[in-house]
C-alpha cells in the first residue's frame, strides 16, 4: 500500500487543528510534521510542543494517524527523547546531520529504545551509498526531492533514480523497508514517484495550498491508490 503523508508546513498555523482534522478526513494515514531549527536548515519552523499538542488533539478527537517527525537538525541525537515524548511515532534524522557512521548508529539505537519507527533522510546531493550498509537497521528511508528547508520548492528529477536504487536494494536483501519521498511532489508527478518504489509519499503546499483540503487529500490518494 502506498501512504500520503500531508506535511503541515504549508497549514495555516492559527486553524492547525482545522488543517490537520482535514487531512484526516480526507483518509491521510500519515501526517508529516517538519521540524526545521535554523542550522541545519536556514529556516526555523516548529518543534517539540505543536508536536506534542497536536497529539493531544489527535488522542482527544479519536483520530489516528502516524505522527511522522522530520528532523532537519543539527545534534538530533539530543532531541530523540523529547520528540518520541511528544508522540511522534517514526523518528527521522538526517544523514548529513551526523558527525560519523558510528553516530547515526548510535541514533538508531536511541530511536528503537523508545520503541518508535527509525528513518533516516538523504539530500539530493548526497548519494544512496550513504545509507546502503544501514537498510537492515531502518524502517525508512527519506529520499530528499529538493534541498531541505522550504516548502514549495519543484522536484528535483534525478532523486528518483536514487529511490529505484535503494528499493532495488532493500529488495535484493529482502528487507521490509518504507521508502519516503519529500518535496515537490503534485498531482503532476506522484505517480512517477510511486513508480519509483516509494511507498509513503510527502506532500505539503499542493495540498495546503487549497480552500479543501480534505478534497485534495483525497484527489491525491485516489492517484496512488490505483
Ligand atoms: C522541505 C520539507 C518538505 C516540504 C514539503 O524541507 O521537508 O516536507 O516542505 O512541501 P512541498 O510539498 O511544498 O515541497
Ligand atoms: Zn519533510
């Protein structure tokens, strides 16, 4: 099954409980929630409390989707604790983000010691290789389709091939792994990236961008549920 995983970055932050319940019943089964501290990325968005409310709203309005954290920041090994607290569900950590390999499995560990979902995110520039020797101990890989930092950003086309790439690996080893693809994603191309063997697909202001949300939540999944 291929998942939409609304990213709440493009919401209109005074209704955030309005966006997110339309997400919801629009049948989003993920919500993509991208954390972003000035450093690693050169933009600040949110962090550990709208996660943290936006939990309590799900739990108090009997709503159930994956909490899918993006961490687009520096240090994330401090930061695991208090975001898996706060509810996220699946925890990602960017590669370049990590000082050595022996960090990000250090990370990983972390993450499966409170009992979460463990991704770790590439940039477009930064190869598939990085994550090869790692696919056994992860849930998801992210596979960056813009530079991170901004939402509204356009597809960056040659990420694609390093999707086929890891699917093509993930398979050889027989691994169960979620592939994720974030940024830029349209009506235009989510088709193309789930044929690409992405199976839980981003999408923030193609969806955010509308007067109804749920309905384009909804056109989106149609497309992929196909
Ligand atoms: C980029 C973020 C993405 C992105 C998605 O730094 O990780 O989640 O904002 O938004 P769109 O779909 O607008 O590119
Ligand atoms: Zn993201």
């Amino acid at each position: 099954m291929t998942h939409l995983a609304p990213s709440i970055l493009s919401a209109d932050f005074t209704r955030l409980g309005e966006g997110f319940t339309a997400i919801a019943e629009g049948g989003a089964t993920y919500v993509h929630l991208d954390v972003m501290d000035g450093h690693f990325v050169p933009n600040i968005s949110f962090g550990i409390p709208v996660v943290e409310s936006l939990r309590k709203f799900a739990d108090k309005n009997g709503i159930n989707m994956v909490f899918d954290a993006h961490l687009m920041i520096d240090n994330p090994k401090e930061y695991i604790k208090p975001f898996a607290d706060a509810g996220a569900d699946l925890i990602t950590f960017h590669c370049e983000a990590c000082t050595s390999a022996g960090e990000a499995v250090e990370i990983i560990n972390l993450i499966r010691k409170e009992g979460k979902r463990v991704g770790i995110a590439i940039n477009p520039d930064t190869p598939s290789e990085a994550l090869k020797d790692l696919l056994p101990q992860i849930d998801m890989a992210l596979v960056m389709s813009v530079v991170p930092g901004f939402g509204g950003q356009g597809f960056i086309e040659h990420t694609l091939d390093k999707a086929r790439t890891i699917r093509k690996w993930s398979d050889e080893q027989g691994l169960p792994l979620d592939i994720q693809m974030d940024g830029g994603v349209n009506l235009d191309n989510i088709q193309t990236v789930a044929g690409a063997g992405v199976n839980i697909i981003v999408v923030g202001s193609a969806i955010f961008a509308h007067e109804d949300v749920t309905a384009k939540t909804r056109e989106f999944i149609n497309l992929i549920s196909k």
